[in-house]
C-alpha cells in the first residue's frame, strides 16, 4: 500500500499499515492507493469527508459521509462543506481623504473661550507706591550712603596726610565741602525712602486686612507718625511691621529679618546722633575721630537699608490675595479599629531582625 506525503511528495510504502504522518517532515500522507478494508461509504480513520451543501448536507455545514450511491473520491480529495449562496462581497479599501486642509487666517468658527472675572472682594486693590518705586528708592539710598562713606573715608586718609604735609587749599575744600554735599543728599534720601516705605506699608496693611474682612486697627495718621517721628520710629514701626506679618500668616518667615533689622536700625540711630553731637569740635584729633565716626554711622546705616529691603522683598514676594500655607503631616493617634486582632504593645520585642528576610 503506498502513500504519498501531501508536502514533500515522497511516496511512502505502509504495507498493510495505513500511517497518518510522513517520517521526513511530518506532513500529512494522503489516502493509500492500494485497496482499503473499509467499507465503501466509510471514511478513512482519521480522515473526514465533507460535502458542499446543496449535495445533501444541509446549510449548517454538518460533516458526514458522502451519500449512499457514490463512488469514493480520488486519492487526496475530500468532502468540505461552504456557506450557500454568492460569495461575499469585496472589502472596501481605503476612501482617500484628500489633501489636509490649510487656512490663511485663523478660523473664527468653534467654541468660545469663556473667563470669569475675578472677585473685587478676592483681589483688593492696593494703594501706595509701587513696588519698583520702592525698589528704585531704596537702591538709591544705597548708593548715596555707600558714596558718603567713601568720601568721608577718604577725608580721614587727608587728615592724616595733613599732620606731616600741608595739603592744597582746592585739596582740602574739595574734600570738605564734598562731604557736606554728599551728607546732605543722604539726609534727603533717607527722608525720602522713610516716606515712601511708610506709604507701601500703610497701603500693604490695608490690603491685607480688607482681604481678611475687617479693616485695619490702626488709622493711617497714627502710622505715619509711628513710622516717621524720629525716636518714636524706633518702637513703633517695626511693631507695626510685625503685625502685618501676623496678618499675613508670614511671621514665622519674617521674624529673623525682622529682628536683625531692628537691631541694625537701632544701633545706626545710635551711632548717628553720637556723630551728630561730636561734629562741633575744632580740634584736629576730634576732628579726625569724628570723621571716622560718621564713617561708621553711614556703613550702619547702608547694612540697615539693606536689611529693610529683604524684609520689603520678603513681603513682595507673595501678593496678598494668595497667602501661604505650610501643610505637615500629623501622625494618627487614634486607636486600631480592627476586630478580632489585639493590638500589639509597642515595646515588644521584634520577630525578624530589621533588614533580613524572614525565615522560610
């Protein structure tokens, strides 16, 4: 009995034995084409057959063997059963789009951005300078004291030039009277920037407080003389300051350069109106010594404009419609909840040691 292998083509003789797989490269052999003990009527084992319907096998495709009456298929034929009717229809392809659309203008058609306007009671509107206004003074300020110090430094080096070597008169009036001008200027700056940082004070207060609900405790006259009476400003504006931190949930951020400031402010007033009190001497060494004095008195007063500034900058750097928060992580306190499990005491002593896994 011979079969032929339905993928290498190799014919295979089985004998007596039918087999259902080639020992070459395992395809499937087709049916022997010697004589086959089944019945006629009877497929093949491991073999079906199937029929198209319309061939007396009903539409649902059932597998039988062929009808009484027939002959046995070919060798390597079979009975296979297909859905009546025509064939199904193509598949579609792909409908071209056509080229992407392109515009020369924006297009006005589609939905319409919709913003709310913001709360008049959310965003109070502030008064008083602005910020690159009192930004641009205190610079200033800054420059014109750091400018009469290094005159009045340069004046002391004369002085000492001046006690072994006389000095051109144009020399010596040059460096007199430059200092009476630079000194000058810098009374009016000062002057100045305490004006303009009491008024963004004063509105900054306001701001705050109408944001909060409530107006502010403190009228702006008794501000502006707590803020620019001489001595009295000592006590009362940085008190004023501190209150509006607390307004502003800000104290815990400002209270040390709060603190420094004062301190410098304090110590600047002090030493100032020593020079001021010692600048009527006439004799040379008093002279000198208050030169060196005032020298101090004006370095004390830059370090307490600059610390004014990062208290102002430490301000501004928040508006005061979004005040900040610091939220931390607070441990649960509350008992276990758990039903069935007693709770663990806290001092036992650990199963497993911490960093190794446990036993298996």
């Amino acid at each position: 009995m011979i079969q032929v292998c339905s993928t290498c083509g190799t014919r295979w003789n089985v004998r007596e034995r039918r087999r259902d797989w080639c020992p070459r490269c395992n395809g499937t052999l087709l049916a022997p084409t010697g004589a086959d003990p089944a019945p006629l009527g009877t497929p093949p084992s491991g073999r079906e057959f199937r029929q198209p319907a319309g061939l007396g096998t009903p539409p649902s495709g059932r597998v039988g063997p062929p009808p009484p009456g027939r002959g046995r298929l070919p060798a390597g034929y079979r009975w296979i059963a297909v859905r009546p009717g025509a064939a199904p229809p193509p598949r579609r392809g792909r409908r071209i789009l056509g080229p992407t659309p392109r515009y020369a203008f924006v297009p006005r058609w589609g939905l319409v951005d919709h913003f709310d306007q913001p709360d008049q009671h959310q965003a109070p509107v502030r008064s008083g300078p602005s910020t690159q206004m009192v930004r641009r003074t205190l610079i200033a300020t800054m420059a014109v004291l750091g400018a009469a110090a290094f005159v009045h430094l340069v004046r002391y080096i004369l002085l000492i030039v001046n006690r072994s070597t006389l000095l051109n008169p144009w020399v010596a009036g040059a460096a007199t009277w430059i200092g009476v001008g630079v000194s000058v200027i810098a009374v009016f700056m000062i002057v100045a920037t305490a004006v303009v940082l009491t008024n963004w004070l004063i509105g900054r207060r306001t701001a705050a407080y109408a944001y909060r609900g409530r107006p502010d405790p403190r009228s702006a006259a008794r501000l502006r003389a707590g803020c620019l009476v001489p001595l009295v400003n000592l006590v009362w504006a940085p008190v004023f300051v501190i209150e509006l931190a607390e307004v502003e949930e800000r104290l815990s951020w400002l209270r040390r350069h709060i603190a420094v400031w004062w301190l410098v402010w304090v110590a600047s007033t002090a030493v100032s109106v020593f020079s001021m009190a010692t600048s009527f001497a006439t004799e040379a060494q008093a002279i000198a010594d208050n030169t060196v004095t005032t020298t101090v008195a004006y370095l004390l007063a830059l370090a307490a404009v600059l610390l004014v500034m990062k208290v102002f900058d430490g301000f501004e750097r928040q508006p005061v419609e979004k005040p900040s928060k610091r939220w931390v992580i607070v441990p649960d306190d509350r008992p276990s909840t758990e039903t069935g499990n007693a709770a663990e005491p806290q001092n036992s002593a650990a199963v497993e040691s911490e960093g190794q896994n446990p036993a298996a």
